[in-house]
C-alpha cells in the first residue's frame, strides 16, 4: 500500500504540477512578505521580540490557511479527478471561515515549541530541562496528530471538534503511518526547499496527505465490512492487495519512463 501511495502520488503531482504550483507561488509570496518583516522589526527589545512572535503566528496560521483553500483540487486529484485554479481561488475565502481556528492552533503550538523548548533547556537545571522535554513531546505528538486535520476536513467533512478528535484517532490507530507520513513529508519539505518552495512545496505536501488518507480509510471500510476481525492481531493483516486494486487498475501501468519517453512506453503496450 505504501509504495502503491508514493506512486500515485508522485504522478498525481506531476499531472497537476500548474496546479500545485501556482498556489505555491502565493505561499512563497506570504514567505517573502515575513522575512521582509524580520529584516524591518528585528531588534533585541521586548517589543520588537512581541512583534516577531506575532508575525510568526500569523504567517505559519496564513500559510495553513491559504493551503486549504486547495483542499477541493486536492480531493479531486486524489480521487482520479481534475484540478482548476479557479476552485483553488475560489476557496480562498471559505478557506479563512472554516480553518482558522486551526491554523492559529497550530501556529501556537509551533512558535511555542520553537521559543519555549530552547529557552527552558538553556535554564541549565534539571527542572528547565525536563520542562523542554516536556514540551517537546507534547508539541511533537500534537503536530503528529494534527497533520491529518486537513486530510479528515477535505474527505470526512467533520466540524473542528470532529476533526480533531479523529486526528487522534487515526494517529494511534496508525502510529507507525503516521509517523512514516511524518517523515514523507519531511523529505518533501526538504526537495521544496532545493526548489524555492515553488515544487512540490506545501500544496504538494497536502495532496499527499490527502492521498495517504483516503487510501487509509479502505482499512476502515473492511473493517466495517468485517465485524468480527476487530482484533488487534487481526488488524495488522488489512488485505490492502485486495483494497487497492481498482485504484491500481484506475492509475494503470504508469512509470518513470512512461512519463519522460511515452512513445516508448506506448510501443511496448
């Protein structure tokens, strides 16, 4: 299921790269505008410290924010589907109503473990030291469960308090995904650095994460299907051959070098 997921998704991507790109460009702008407000503000006073805190806050909550308003392109991409910069500008609005009090969760948790976990470590006693490990941990484990919040939005439709509740869910019920997702994203977000953000960049990120997500739920659908194999030995033999097929069928025999040399990936059909 893992390598069928990074296949698909790598293709999804590429078939859609206008689309990924061109809302890329707009969180590249919003990366631009906050460094332009560190270069102005940056100063060692309480107040401009106040000030970037609040900048950080509001640019990790705007990116978030102008993401999801991918989410509609990132469903249809996901399920087989097309992609418009016109739903993805369209959304942009919405996007704001249904998703900031997520964003800014998010942003807080962050900029909170970024500031706190160095200042209580640098204390150089062992109650600021085991304070930095605790919220360490605790924002490490958030954001492990909250980087399915967008995906469990944009296919489950649930309100903020669903949504949050089955991020946890989905995490410890697929600890091991999850953190495999974790680390996915990690490389993605290391190649959007070599690439200016501009590919695969955080729209990119997100379109993974809806694909990883709505293979996953195939689990729940057996499971549902399947009563009696609740079993926690039981669960670990999800028949995903089986779960994946049609969508294996649906993506066809696509290769790296069907997508640079179709002529000859076509004449060997």
């Amino acid at each position: 299921m893992i390598w069928f997921f990074i296949k698909k998704n790598f293709f999804d991507g590429w078939e859609n790269i206008i689309n990924i790109l061109v809302p890329n460009i707009i969180t590249v702008a919003i990366f631009a505008l906050t460094g332009l407000g560190f270069y102005f503000f940056f100063s060692p006073n309480p107040i401009s410290i106040l000030i970037i805190y609040v900048m950080c806050l509001l640019a990790i909550a705007l990116i978030i924010i102008f993401v999801s308003a991918f989410s509609e392109n990132a469903e249809s991409i996901a399920n087989f589907g097309s992609a418009t910069l016109g739903g993805y500008f369209s959304k942009i609005g919405t996007a704001f109503k249904e998703n900031a009090k997520f964003a800014f969760l998010v942003a807080f948790i962050t900029v909170s473990c970024v500031i706190g976990v160095p200042l209580y470590i640098g204390m150089d006693s062992f109650y600021g030291v085991a304070l930095g490990m605790i919220l360490l941990s605790f924002s490490v484990l958030m954001l492990l469960a909250f980087q399915w919040y967008l995906p469990i939005k944009i296919l489950l439709k649930n309100d903020f308090k669903k949504c949050l509740k089955k991020c946890f869910i989905i995490l410890f019920d697929n600890f091991g995904f999850s953190v495999f997702m974790a680390f996915y994203s990690l490389i993605l977000l290391a190649c959007s650095v070599i690439l200016f953000f501009f590919l695969p960049g955080f729209n990119g990120i997100l379109l993974g994460y809806v694909n990883a997500l709505r293979l996953r739920l195939y689990k729940y659908d057996w499971l549902e299907c399947h009563p009696t194999q609740k079993a926690e030995k039981e669960r670990q033999n999800i028949p995903w051959d089986e779960l994946i097929k049609e969508d294996e069928t649906t993506l066809g025999k696509k290769s790296i070098k069907s997508l640079l040399m179709p002529w000859k990936a076509e004449h060997e059909d």
